[in-house]
C-alpha cells in the first residue's frame, strides 16, 4: 500500500478504512487531500507519507471498493450452489437493487466512467477488470467457455445497464421489472444433472 511497504501498517489500514467510508459518502468528485486528510483525523503529509502520493491513495481505494465487490461476488457464487442462472441472477439483482448498496455503486459507477474517460489515472484499468471478475462470476451460472460467453455478456449487459438507469432515476419498480423480464428468460436449473 505503501511506497515503502507492501504490508499495510496499522496506521494505514485505520486511516484507509476512514478514507473510504468518506469516499462512499462524498465520492470521487472533487476529491482533494486536505479536505479528506481534516475529515478522517490526518493531514496531508501523513496520507503522502502512508500512500505515497494522491493517486496512490486512490489506487488503494479503489481496490478496496473492489475487494468489496469481489466478497460480494464470492457471497453470490457460495450461495447459488446449484439452483441455477435464474436465481443466481435475480440474487445479483437484488444486492444491486438494495438501497443499502447505492454508496458503494455510485462509487463503482464514478471509478468505471473515471478509467474510461482518464485511463492513465488512477483508476487504469478499473472497469476492464470489474467486467472479467463479473464475468468470471457470471461463468459459474452460465455456460462456461466461448459458446456461453454471449449469454454471459447479455446477461452482463442487462444487469448493469439497470445498475444505471437505476442510480440515474431511483425507479426501482421500472427498472427491476425490466430486468425480471429478462431474467424469466433464464433457465432455472431444473435441467441440471443431479451429481449423486
């Protein structure tokens, strides 16, 4: 995380778990290391010292938003075990969908659009390989290989163009009816072999 060391000192963790808890609140926009520094109890120098530059900082945020988004994954792939691309989908859905979540999200949707617009920032790379981890989950419910990965990249497509228009309009019942219509489409697993 450091300039000087690859383990994370205490310190480090403490003030990156505070940087990111005002990053969800305030996000990306505008983001200025005196004001950040005053509001998680730090100063400038320290956050230079501990991350080694502003963007070095964001770099660590930002894989701390993705290392939540991972253990989300992971939750979701544990927890389709079998019942199929349907209900794993629609326990996508429902995560993304749940107020509680919108901070985070609106903090992935700055940090996607960010490494788009600036791709040799901080945030390089950001949205190409939140789209292989989501397709890497996506593989787990679908058809691996190169004959599902259309169905995995509609499906894909789906969910996070209503992530969109969900965080743009709040219409959480236009939206998710959309998407359910998409996901009835899905199979449901019943067509799964039985592994005994």
């Amino acid at each position: 995380m450091s300039a000087t060391s690859p383990t994370p000192s205490d310190r480090q963790v403490e003030l990156l778990g505070r940087a990111y808890r005002h990053l969800l609140e305030r996000g990306l926009g505008g983001l200025s290391l005196r004001p950040l520094a005053a509001a998680i109890g730090s100063s400038p120098g320290v956050l230079m010292f501990l991350f080694g530059s502003k963007d070095g900082l964001i770099r660590a945020l930002l894989a701390r938003a993705r290392a939540d988004e991972l253990a989300v994954l992971a939750r979701i792939r544990d927890a389709e075990d079998g019942r199929g691309p349907r209900a794993a989908a629609t326990a996508v859905w429902d995560w993304l969908v749940a107020a509680e979540h919108r901070a985070l999200l609106t903090l992935w949707l700055q940090a996607y659009a960010r490494s788009l617009t600036d791709p040799d920032g901080p945030w390089s790379g950001f949205a190409a390989d939140t789209v292989r981890d989501w397709l890497a989950v996506l593989a787990d419910v679908l058809p691996a290989g190169p004959a599902g990965e259309p169905d995995r990249t509609l499906l894909l497509a789906v969910l996070r163009g209503g992530l969109l228009d969900l965080l743009a309009t709040g219409d959480v019942d236009r939206v998710g009816a959309a998407v359910h219509r998409h996901l009835a489409g899905l199979p449901d697993g019943s067509d799964r072999e039985d592994p005994r």
